[in-house]
C-alpha cells in the first residue's frame, strides 16, 4: 500500500527474491498507478484498497505515518484470516496502538521500520536492491504475535536486510536521536542562511543538509507522532550548541577543541564499527 520509494522498491524486491509471488501494488493516485504499470514494478497495480488486500498473506504499508489509522479502518473487513498487516514507517509506538484497536483478531500486526531510502520520493526512484545490507527493526509489544515476527524476519532477509528486534517504545526513543534528529538540524541549519548566502555554500554544507531535501509530508508526520522524544533530543542538542556557544563566546580555545574532538572521536567509533559490520564501503 503505497508505491512510492520505499513502497515500489518493496514491490520490485518481493519480485526478484520471490519468484512466482503475486505482488498487488495499491495507491489512490491515478498518475502513480500509470507510472508503476509501466516500470511493471508489481504483479498487478489497483486504486481500490479493499481489491488489493482480499487475498494478502501479508501487507505492507509504506504511505505517510498519519495514515495508517485510517487505511486500518478501510481494510480491516477485507483482510484474510492470518494475514500479517506490517508497515514501513519511522515511529512505532502510535502504529501499535492503532493496529491493536482496528484490525480484526485474525490479523496479526508487527511493525517493520527498514533503514533504507534516500531524500528522491516516487516510484520512479524505487529499485529492487535498495534493502541489501540494511538494517531492518522489527518492532513488539508483550501482545504481539511470535509467529509472525519470525515470518516477517524471514521476510526481509530474503530481501538483504540483516534484522534486529525491538520493543516499540524503545524504537522510538533511539531513533529520535538517530534518525529524526538529524532531519531537524538539518532543516534548521538551512533556514538559519538566507537564500543569498545559501549560494556561497560548499560540499561540506551540502553533505551536512541533504536530508533536509526530504519529503515534507513524510517528514512532518515522523516528527508529530514521536512529539515527546524528538522534543528532548531537541534539547539536547540546544545543550551541545549551548556549551559551544558559551566556549566560543569566552574565547575558551580548550574547550572548544574538547567538544570537537569528542564529537570525532565519537564519530570515528561509529564509521569503524559500521565498516566491521559491512553496513559501510571503505
């Protein structure tokens, strides 16, 4: 359900690690539904929600986070007995809640959050390879269903992702500060220049606010369904700029080299342990 980066790219990898698997590809817009037949990223391509879910093993939601409520709604009577209803979104802890009060009994939900994609949005950018040796999270609750986790873990290995689980609260909590985050300062940064001196800007600018290039949709539902936790990471990078202030301000060249060099040496961690785990080419 939704055939854009992350949907389309789904549909085409099912189809290259499964071979013979009916694929149904669903979205609202005609002009999509038009692109994706003619990329023949999926088996079929359908604009009615209940016709592409009647006869599903499993569903994939990949459309705005702020949706899912309502597609619930929309499909839950459609729904085979043991269909696994899973989804792509970047927060967690509100899917859950929505899952466990719309969808029938028979359905077994567990939220998947691929850490894959790019700033491009449209299933013209979708490719099948995009999962390979990424991280997937599966996300729980004490009520979810143990079989379809593991059904799901088979899933997106077969499609390159390498797979760790989690309790959906925890999920949210860390990638606030990982993922969300990063979104944030980088729309700040950019907004802080004017459009003048934004033309003066080098590679190490551009590097730093790519993802700022994002879809604002997508974006704003991320950050308006983890309120609380993008909120105190928030803080705590006000904190971090507020010591550097202070260090710059008093011309405390000690301490601003300690506060760069502890981001380095952080930063230099992190790059060896995703390089020993493949998650990055040297």
């Amino acid at each position: 359900m939704g055939l854009g980066l992350l949907g389309g790219s789904i549909a085409r990898a099912v189809l290259r690690s499964f071979p013979g698997t009916k694929v149904v590809g669903f979205t609202h817009r005609p002009s999509t539904r038009r692109r994706a037949r003619a990329l023949a990223v999926a088996t079929e391509v359908v604009g009615d929600i209940k016709q592409g879910v009647c006869e599903a093993d499993l569903v994939i939601l990949a459309t705005p986070i702020r949706t899912f409520e309502e597609y619930f709604g929309e499909i839950a009577d459609a729904l085979p007995a043991g269909c696994i209803v899973t989804d792509v979104g970047s927060t967690k802890v509100l899917p859950h809640r929505w899952a466990a009060r719309t969808l029938p009994s028979t359905v077994r939900y567990v939220g998947s959050h691929p850490i894959a994609g790019s700033e491009q949005r449209g299933v013209e950018f979708s490719r099948d390879d995009l999962f390979e040796d990424a991280m997937c999270i599966l996300t729980t609750t004490d009520k979810t269903n143990r079989r379809a986790v593991q059904t799901l873990r088979r899933f997106w290995s077969e499609l390159g992702c390498f797979v760790k689980l989690m309790e959906a609260g925890e999920h949210d909590r860390i990638f606030a500060n990982v993922s969300h985050l990063p979104h944030v300062v980088a729309a700040a940064l950019t907004n802080a220049s004017s459009s003048e001196e934004l033309k003066f800007a080098g590679k190490g600018f551009m590097d730093t606010s790519r993802i700022a290039s994002g879809p604002v949709n997508i974006w704003a539902d991320v950050l308006l369904t983890n309120p609380d936790n993008v909120a105190t990471g928030i803080d705590r990078i006000i904190s971090e700029l507020s010591k550097l202030k202070r260090a710059v301000e008093g011309r405390d060249k000690e301490q601003v080299e300690s506060l760069l060099k502890s981001a380095r040496d952080k930063r230099s961690k992190l790059i060896k342990y995703k390089m020993k785990r493949k998650e990055l080419i040297p």
